[in-house]
C-alpha cells in the first residue's frame, strides 16, 4: 500500500462525545460529521457515536445520504440551504432535515421537515429576522422542527451577546409559529461558553475530535495521527533534496510517501528540502515516519487553523480504525 495511514481512535472520539453529552446538561447534541468527520471517516465516527448522539450534521446532501446508506437512522441536518432539486430530490428519498435559509428555499422545501437558519451576524446562510414572519407564511408549521443559527466570533462576548440578542427574537417568532421547535445557536465554542447559549440542543464538531476552538480548552483528545511509509534510503547524489539546491551536502537521505497532494503545506517542510506533491526527503532512516499528531501543533507551523488540517491531511490516507 502506497498511501499514508492515518490512525484513528474511534475511542477517544467516543470519549469526546461523551463530554459533549455532559457538558450539553441535557439539551440534545447533533455531532457534526461533515467534511468526511473533519477527515476521520464521516461514516465511522457516525457509527462509533450513534448511541450518544441525539442526530448528526452534514454539510452536503450527499453527505447526509452515504451516512442514511451506511445504516444511520438518527435526523441528519443538511446545513448547506437546498441549491437546487436534485438536493431536494435527495432529501426526500434519504428523510433529511433540510435548511432553510429565505423565501425561495423556504416554497422549495415545502413537503419536508426543515430548520430555519437565522442570520444573527455571520453573514454566511440564513434570513434576517425581518424576513422570517414572510419564511414562515411559506411553511407547514408541522415540518419546522428548528430554528438556528451560528456564533461568528464565540470568544468574543460583545459579540456572542448580540448574537444572541437577534436569534432569541427569531426564536419565539418559530415557537410561535412551531411550539415544538428545537433552538440551537450553540457550535463547540458555544457550548464552552455555556449558560443561556446552550438552547434546547448543541451542534458540535471541533470538539469531537478532540481539539477546542480559538479562544478556549477544553478536556478533550485528539484522535488522528498520520504516518508516511519510507521508500528508499540511499547515498545522496548531487546537490538537491527535492526540488532546488539543499542548503546543505548530505551523505544519506530517505524518500517518504506523504507530499502536498495528500494534504500536507508546500511551505513548512516535513524533512530537508521542499516539500513535493507526492513525497519528502528526510535524514531519518528509521522507517515508518509519524508526520502528524498535533492539529494545533501543525497549523501553527503552516499559518492556519486545526480545522482546516485534519480536513486535509488525511486526504489520501489509509484509515486504520482503533476501537
């Protein structure tokens, strides 16, 4: 196998969710496994959380179906508004919870349940609270089944404070209009921050797979690390290690198999030299060489965030599941 193993701890995972559980006090706890589970297997870690989940988060219709394929039977919240009516098409057959985010989507949902998305300050999806007397003429009051929205800046208590200002407005014009609703404004950093932002339920990611958001900590465990298998070890030959002239004259160098196509960022090296599409160069000759453990460790090095890492590095891994 020529591919890079990830190794996953679906027990660690499992251990997460179960601070997510507690730390909800009650309210219901959607895991977010869109993005392919934040790259450690949509599918798997649905499976390994079922029975402490109350329901799941995707981003994509398809997303939402391979979870309904693989045998989840738990609501699945599509969070991308419907585009279109192959995306309705899809929700039907596979019984999705759709997003609604305005009057269009709103006519083009009719017949399926759905959450209405409040844009409270993110100004990604979702209707203002102005319009959403005109979303819910547009309704079957029975298909509601919530109301939500998102914190753009949870550390910030300014900010959060006005979030929440706007969506509890939103939220007893749904109630109103669908007493059975369930609220939600509450993603990880929501949660952490607790007290009135955690509703009637929780949408969590980040902190599934062990890491916090900016701003927080939390005690949870990271759960993926990766490793590059060695293809070679020889005498070194001319002046590079890769691509351009090493800084250096080295006597032996190793090949490994993990590069910028599998995940990995060109600009921070995981060896001597450049990093290239398919592979690094590296003085150690031990073998099998763990790349990656830390998100937050690695995304320092490469200017980015956790989030942004374990969606790539796993990119074209084996995954190799521990339970």
């Amino acid at each position: 196998m020529q591919r890079c193993e990830a190794y996953i701890d679906l027990r660690l995972i499992r251990k997460n969710a179960l601070f997510i559980k507690k730390r909800a006090n009650g309210a219901m706890f959607y895991a977010v496994v869109k993005a392919d589970g934040y790259g450690h297997g949509g599918v798997e870690v649905a499976r390994a959380v079922e029975d402490v989940a109350d329901g799941f988060c995707v981003a994509l219709t398809d997303e939402g179906a391979q979870l309904r394929i693989a045998g989840i039977k738990k609501p699945i919240l599509v969070l991308t508004p419907p585009m279109g009516g192959d995306d309705i098409a899809r929700a039907k057959h596979y019984g999705l919870s759709v997003t609604v985010n305005g009057e269009k989507t709103a006519r083009l949902s009719r017949g399926l349940n759905c959450h209405i998305k409040i844009n409270t300050g993110m100004n990604r999806y979702g209707c203002a609270v102005e319009e959403l007397s005109n979303v819910l003429k547009e309704l079957d009051s029975q298909r509601v089944e919530g109301v939500y929205s998102h914190l753009y800046a949870p550390a910030d208590e300014e900010a959060r404070l006005a979030q929440l200002a706007l969506f509890e407005r939103a939220e007893k014009l749904v109630k109103n209009f669908a007493p059975h609703a369930v609220a939600h404004i509450a993603a990880s950093g929501g949660l952490l921050v607790g007290g009135r932002f955690i509703k009637d339920a929780v949408r969590c990611g980040i902190l599934l797979y062990g890491y916090a958001p900016a701003g927080f900590r939390a005690r949870v465990y990271p759960a993926m690390k990766v490793a590059a298998k060695k293809v070679q070890t020889s005498p070194a030959v001319g002046g590079g290690a890769g691509y351009g002239t090493a800084e250096r004259q080295f006597e032996r160098l190793s090949a490994y198999r993990a590069g910028y196509a599998d995940g990995f960022f060109r600009g921070v090296p995981l060896g001597v030299g450049k990093l290239c599409m398919d592979g690094f160069i590296s003085e150690d000759e031990s073998g099998k060489k763990v790349i990656f453990c830390n998100a937050e460790e690695y995304a320092r090095q490469c200017g980015t965030i956790s989030y942004e890492v374990l969606t790539s590095v796993a990119r074209r891994a084996e995954k190799i599941y521990l339970s």
